[in-house]
C-alpha cells in the first residue's frame, strides 16, 4: 500500500483563480493523502481576492500564489503523479515535459475571473466554480488508486472533467 501522498498539479494559463481554488481543494479534502499544486503558463503573478477568500474560509492556511509551471519541470520538484488542466487554453498549449509521466487529464471550469460586473455577479461566478471543482475532487478522491492499471486510471480521471 502506498504511504507517500498521491501529488497533482492543476494548471491553467493565469494560475490565479481555478487552478489555485483546485489546488487549495484538494489540499484540504485530500486529508493528507494527496498534495495539491497550481501553476500557470502564463502566470498573472497574483491570486485574485475572491479566489483566496474562498480557500481560507474552507480551511485551507497556506499562502497562495501565481506561479509558472517551470517551477514543477525543473530538477527538485515534487514528482507528479497527475497533471489536471482546469481551462481550455492550458489544455491546447505544449507543456513541458513531466518527468516520471504523470496521469493526466482535462477539466474545463469557466474562468470566474473572466466575469464582469457586480460584486455579487462575480462572486457567483467563483461560488460557481468553487463548487464544480469540489465535485470532480470529490470523484477523483473516490478513485481506487491502488489499481495497478494506469490506463483505467487515466480514463476514470479524463471522465471526472466530462461530468456536469
């Protein structure tokens, strides 16, 4: 049975609202068992308010921030077991290359920091996206892991990003 942590890195182009919002998910719902991380192509190089108030009020206590994903690629990183991308245009761009090759797969969440208007009308729009990634967590928490097949794996977690 393994001991060490199942580690996942969520990526999207900014990394300042789903990815971060995903990675502070499973970080608390993961119990310890898995380790989340974010990073982006295209880091904005801040974590957007609403994003960070909804992280600390689920319990989750570390800083988060924006940060490229060529800090996961390079020599000394944690070693990756899944990579999830969590909007379209990650999902279309060349990534590096992971070593180790990681499971992965693609979650499409709209961008919440893509909504314009009320306080209230964003606030939704990251309420929204909050919820629909707790869900696909919850599945991927639910994965029986142990399993020895990688390509059922991949597939269950590819079918996590298909589900409403």
């Amino acid at each position: 049975m393994r001991t060490a942590p199942w580690n996942v890195l969520f990526l999207c182009t900014g990394n300042s609202a789903r990815s971060v919002m995903a990675e502070a998910l499973l970080n608390v719902l993961g119990q310890g068992r898995f380790r989340g991380y974010s990073a982006g192509s295209f880091p904005c190089g801040r974590v957007q308010p609403i994003a960070a108030e909804l992280a600390t009020a689920f319990g989750y206590r570390e800083p988060l921030r924006s940060k490229s994903w060529d800090e996961f690629a390079a020599d000394g990183a944690p070693a990756m077991d899944f990579i999830v991308t969590v909007c379209d245009n990650a999902a279309g761009e060349a990534c590096p290359i992971w070593p180790g090759q990681p499971v992965t797969a693609h979650w499409g969440v709209p961008d919440p920091a893509a909504v314009a208007g009320s306080d209230d009308a964003r606030r939704r729009a990251f309420d929204s996206a909050w919820n629909m990634l707790r869900q696909r967590i919850e599945r991927l928490l639910a994965l029986p892991l142990e399993t020895p097949d990688r390509t059922a794996i991949e597939r269950e977690l590819r079918a996590i990003g298909r589900q409403p």
